[in-house]
C-alpha cells in the first residue's frame, strides 16, 4: 500500500490521495518512533531509493536541527503517548537552477498554510530556517538537506537533479521552558483546534506545491511573501563573526541583506548565525 500509515489517526490516505497525482510513485509514512526522519530519508536516498516520501513520526529519539544542533520536541510529554509536535520529513527528486532559498520557500509556504486567515501575519520567519510567534518565541524549525546517490541514475543525469530531504519540525502543544530565557511558542496559540495530524493535512499538498513551483521558478515568486513576515526586517543583528548591522530583508536570490559599517552585505553563508542585537 502506497499510504503506509502504521497508526490509524493520521490522514495518510488523504494525503496521498492528493498528492500521489503531483507526484507518480509517492508514498506515504508513518512511525510511531524513528531516531531521525530526515536522517532515515537520506540513509535511503544514499542507497539509492528516491522514491518521493512523506515520512512522519511521533517520536524521534535524534532529531536534528541545523547547525548539527538536536531538535528535541517530546519534553514533558515523554512516555505519555500525547504528540507534541508535528515532526516529518518530505524527500523527492528535485531539479532547479539555482538551490538558494529553497528553505525560505518553505518556511512561507508553512507559514501560510498555519496561520489561517488573520490579516496581520502571526508566524513570522526567522532567516533563514525559523518559524517564530510573537515575543521572538520560536515555533519550529526546518532542515533542508540533499543526497547524492553515487552511481545511481540521478548521478548519470543532471537533469533529473538531486535528492532533496525537506524535514520539518513545530511544536504544537506548549513545550516546557526547560531553563530558556525566552518559552518556544506553538501551533495551539496559532489555531486551538489544531493538531499534529491536522497540521500535516493542511501542509502536505500546499508543500509539494510549493517545492514543484519553486523548481520551476525559483525563489523570486516567495520573496515579496517572505517580507510580510520577515521578524529581522529594519531590527540590529549581530552576526556569529561578531559584526553588527541592521537586516534589510532578503534578496531575491534569499540571501539576508544586512546594512554594517563596511556597507550591505548579503549573508548567504549557513555558518553565519544571526541573532537580534542586544538592546535591539
Ligand atoms: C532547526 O530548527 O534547526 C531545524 C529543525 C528541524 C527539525 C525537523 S523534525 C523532522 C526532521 N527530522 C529531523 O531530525 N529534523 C527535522
């Protein structure tokens, strides 16, 4: 069976249904534990299955995060049999042009599907991989990562382009301060009906989409939307080399565009963090 829901509750049929006509050959997932859904994905794509897969799991004992940084989501909710947060990864073969921005599409799409219809947008985006609620509170995450398969059909044609694993993580229900300064936020605040599995049928279809049309056109479509909810637009940042500045917005091509003393910059690098100045 292409929908390969172990557990009853999630929408995996419905998801397929909707999805497999996108995308031939697509199947979807679900485990109850797993240690990591992206890290599962791309052990498969190295050895060669691309199929395109939707992999979600209740559980993950090593989630990732970027950076080589955990993604932890069960919290106070360990062994109580709750799902705390909506935690899955998308895999398919993708081919763009150009890569950049790949995960600022994402983050707009997911923040368009969540945040219903509220006039003044309340998931905002924290370049380049962050989905914050108000008060700088980080909602989720996403981590978007490529696999070559040396030998394998898509190594022979660089048409068919690369194996790309978009895993995405938000927390749902209230997530336990465990010693951070500032609480994570969560989707319940967002939408008080919302679950990890309706979040997932709301997503599914939307990312696919997105992925497919930022193929074709890049990430130029997703930039004036990326602006609306841009949280470091026009606030000082401090970048991980120590240098200040203050953020402009991103480029068409998603790079962070931040005014320092040595003139506008465009960051692009994964290795440069950006982080409000203090007192900013
Ligand atoms: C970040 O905040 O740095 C990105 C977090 C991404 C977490 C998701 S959860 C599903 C997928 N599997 C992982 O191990 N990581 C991503």
């Amino acid at each position: 069976m292409s929908a390969a829901a172990l557990i009853p509750s999630w929408p995996a049929e419905d998801i397929w249904q909707q999805v497999e006509p996108l995308l031939p050959g697509f199947s979807v997932e679900v485990l109850a534990s797993v240690d990591s859904t992206s890290s599962e994905l791309m052990r498969r794509a190295r050895a060669g299955r691309t199929e395109p897969t939707l992999l979600v799991a209740e559980t993950q004992t090593a989630g990732r995060g970027r950076l080589g940084r955990q993604w932890r989501s069960a919290g106070a909710y360990e062994g109580t049999g709750v799902v705390p947060a909506l935690t899955f990864s998308l895999g398919l073969m993708l081919a763009p042009q150009d890569w950049s921005g790949l995960s600022l599409a994402v983050g707009v799409t997911v923040a368009e599907c969540l945040d219903g219809a509220s006039a003044e947008p309340r998931i905002r985006l924290k370049w380049p991989n962050d989905l914050w609620l108000a008060g700088d509170r980080k909602l989720g995450g996403i981590l978007v990562e490529t696999a070559t398969y040396a030998g394998g059909p898509a190594a022979a044609d660089a048409q068919q382009g690369r194996y790309v694993v978009v895993g995405i993580g938000l927390n749902v229900l209230p997530v336990l301060a465990d010693g951070l300064a500032t609480p994570p936020g969560c989707l319940r605040e967002v939408d008080g009906n919302l679950t990890a599995a309706r979040a997932l049928k709301r997503l599914a279809l939307p990312l696919v989409q997105a992925l497919l049309g930022f193929a074709e056109h890049g990430f130029a479509p997703f930039q004036p939307r990326f602006a609306r909810r841009d949280v470091l637009a026009g606030r000082g940042v401090t970048l991980s080399n120590g240098q200040q500045g203050t953020a402009h917005g991103v480029s068409d091509e998603g790079a962070l565009l931040v005014h320092t003393a040595a003139g506008m910059q465009a960051i692009t690098s994964a290795e440069i963090s950006v982080r409000p100045a203090a007192g900013a």
